[in-house]
C-alpha cells in the first residue's frame, strides 16, 4: 500500500514549516514555530510472586507534554492578552485570573508545499503556564526579537475529516 493512497506518486514526506494556529475561531498572525505534540504514558510493572523473575507491563497514565508557540515581536497583542487570563498584574486580590476564559481550545493546522490543509489537530483546554514577552537582548546580536508562549493542555487528537487532498500537477508555463 502506497504511503500516499490519493496522491501516489508523492515520495516524500510533509515538510514541517507550513502550519497554522487558530484559536478562537481564527488564525493568529505570524507563529514562527510550534514545539512537538507529545504524550507520553506511564509504565506499570508488576509481577505475581510465581512468575519467572521478569515482571509484567501495563500502560498507566498519559500525560500530555506542554506545547511552546513562538512569534517575532510586532504590536499584535494576542501572546500577551491570553497570558493576562492567568494572571494580571494589578488586578486586584481576587481578580489576577480570569476563571470563565483563561483556557482554549486551539487547532494546529499543517499544509503541504501548495497550501492544501493535509493534517489538523485539535489542543484541548491549553492555557498559558509561561510567558515570554521579550527574549534576551544583545547589542552586539543579529537576529529577530522572539515571543514566545508555554501552554499547558489536557490532550490532542488528530481531525478525521481532514484528508489527503488531491495534489495539484506540475504544469510549465507556455
């Protein structure tokens, strides 16, 4: 079975630089990078006192591992605004988080070279753990001012309805 069934002839894999995050309903401007989605899930050895001297395997608990979003710092507001959710400065006792909307349900989107959407992921409940608003600066440096967020989330998976799209064909201009 080809590793592509509606695209066949595609031998490689998807590349990793074109995605998209959306959050409340739509795309957030510039994400520059996205860590990996990870889960791991506990080991649960255990043995009875007749078996041989190896012990038995069970899977445990599954945990999810946090997810870093980073961006190039503009004006665009949203890392900080979600971030004020959890805790605000000078709000008040009492007031620091906000309890109805500080947690989101995100969708990471992954497109192939042409821009079609092949995988989406829904991020169930994130919130902001850290928050970065400026990185180290340096006089003396040479690269981009990088902003950047760690959301907490209680599990992923993977839209169904999103299937391979069919790819457009390579046609030389005449």
């Amino acid at each position: 079975m080809p590793e592509f069934a509606v695209n066949p002839n595609r031998l490689d894999p998807y590349k990793n630089f074109k995605f998209r995050i959306k959050w409340d309903g739509r795309y957030v401007a510039g994400v520059s990078k996205v860590s990996a989605l990870k889960r791991t899930t506990e080991v649960i050895q255990h043995r009875e006192g007749g078996d041989p001297s190896t012990s038995r395997k069970s899977p445990g608990r599954t945990e999810f591992d946090a997810i870093t979003l980073e961006h190039g710092v503009t004006h665009d507001s949203e890392f900080e605004t979600w971030a004020g959710k959890v805790w605000q400065f000078g709000a008040g006792a009492g007031n620091e988080v906000s309890l109805a909307d500080f947690r989101k349900d995100i969708v990471l989107d992954l497109f192939n070279e042409a821009g079609q959407l092949v995988f989406s992921y829904k991020i169930f409940r994130c919130w902001p753990s850290e928050y970065a608003a400026l990185p180290d600066l340096d006089a003396s440096g040479n690269a981009v001012a990088i902003e950047h967020i760690v959301l907490q989330n209680e599990g992923w998976q993977r839209d169904k309805e999103v299937s391979e799209p069919k790819e457009p064909s390579y046609k030389p201009a005449t």
